[in-house]
C-alpha cells in the first residue's frame, strides 16, 4: 500500500474517502463526493496541495454533466483527464436537486448554497484541509449556486470565514453574468434553458423564473457577488456552437 495512503488511514483525503463517494454518488447522486485520489491513483507528491469542487447545473447531476458519453469517461475522475493533469488535487463532485424534470425537492439557490457551504465545512474540517486553496468549477445553475454561496460565506464569516479565505478561484461554464465584457448575456442564456426545459415535466416555475433577465432574485445574487469577487481569479467561458431546440448559444 502506497505510504501516503497509510499516513491518510481512511481520513479526509484518503483513498476510503474517494471510494465511499463514488459509491454513493452511484446510489444517490446528491451531496458531495471526493473522487480523487483513490488508492490507485494517489497524489504524487504523497500531499495534497487543493481542493477542485465542481457543480453541475440544469438538468445535470454531479457525475453525468462532466462524462464524455461516447467514452463514459468522466474527466473528474479518469486518469486520463483532471486527476493527471492536478494529480495533487483532490477532485470533488457536488450534486443537488437543479429542479428542472421529476424532481419533487423544494428548495431553492439559498437551499443548495447553504448544503454546498455546510458539506465543504465537514469534507474541510480537519486543520490541514481548512486552510487548503479551493477552486470551483460552476456550469449554468451551479454558478448562481456558488456566487450565493460565497455572499452567504461573506455574510456568515465566523461560521464559513474558512471556506471563503480558502477560495481562489472559478471557473464558470456558461454561467450568466449581469454585465462587463465577455459574460454571458441573461437573455441568451435564458432563452436556451427555458427551451429545453419545456421539453420535461414538473417544472421547478421558481428556478426557472429566477434566470430571467428582470429577475430581482438573480440581480440581487449577481449585485452582492460583484462586490465581493475582487480577490478572486475569475475565468467565464461560452458556447461557441448553438445548442437547444431553437439553437441557441450558451
């Protein structure tokens, strides 16, 4: 057995940690799930140097929105992809209820912001994990998901101070931003989901009406997110084929 996996027991970090997630992101695709490293794919370096969260976003779930579906290759976890190019990092997958089809769950962005905050303070609480850099990587609804999570964190520092000093940086993935050079405009973005979600059945109205561009909930969310990003390394990127049944970019 490798000797950084003994010193990590089964611990946060440690490979136990990695295959009981992968196990019960199969079962219950909600929460938060380490996927590497694993024992057989240990850090090189035999530490862990930060922490990768990825949120998927409408219609997605925490494993299927970053598998390849002709390899079933999930680039979080296969060696070929993330894990070999950050073989330090640990990778986690978060997955909650987006809301769009067959979803009876109720909650909102603040619901799913604070389930991210509260699982990343436990996955994070021994002393060498707490002060670890923390990168997420945010798809459509997931980066409203982490930019309410990071004002909430701001907001409740004596309760996520640690979350929020650790954070350095994210990477969003056609994420509407309200405003500046490059973002992704609300219209655009909200005309391509509210197509596709027409095609499900029980829709979350709620959800859906916060991605509208006069929505006050998304301004808000949007407005307090600006003001306390400066410190962070921000990288926004958009769909450059159209998508959708009206073929519409993301």
């Amino acid at each position: 057995m490798n000797s950084w996996w003994k010193r990590q027991g089964g611990n946060i970090g440690g490979g136990d940690q990695a295959d009981d997630g992968r196990r019960r992101l199969a079962e219950r695709p909600l929460g938060l799930f380490v996927l590497h490293p694993t024992e057989a794919f240990p850090p090189k370096e035999n530490y862990l140097d930060a922490d990768i969260v990825a949120i998927h976003g409408l219609n997605g779930t925490a494993r299927n929105t970053w598998t390849d579906k002709q390899s079933g290759k999930c680039w979080l976890e296969s060696g070929d992809f993330l894990p070999a190019a950050l073989p330090n990092a640990r990778i986690m997958t978060f997955g909650y209820n987006s809301g769009l089809a067959f979803s009876k769950s109720r909650g909102g962005i603040e619901t799913y912001a604070r389930d991210l905050l509260n699982r990343l303070k436990i996955v994070r609480g021994d002393t060498q994990a707490r002060h670890r850099p923390l990168v997420f990587v945010a798809h459509s609804l997931g980066g409203i998901v982490v930019k309410k999570a990071l004002v909430i964190a701001h907001e409740a520092q004596h309760v996520y101070g640690d979350v929020l000093r650790s954070t350095k940086g994210i990477v969003f993935m056609g994420t509407p931003h309200r405003g500046g050079s490059g973002m992704v405009p609300w219209a655009v973005l909200w005309s391509n989901l509210v197509n596709i979600a027409t095609l499900g059945q029980a829709m979350r109205k709620d959800l859906l009406k916060n991605l509208k561009s006069d929505s006050a909930v998304l301004q808000e969310i949007s407005r307090q997110f600006t003001h306390r990003a400066t410190s962070l390394q921000i990288r926004s990127f958009t769909e450059q084929e159209v998508e959708g049944p009206l073929k519409t970019l993301i």
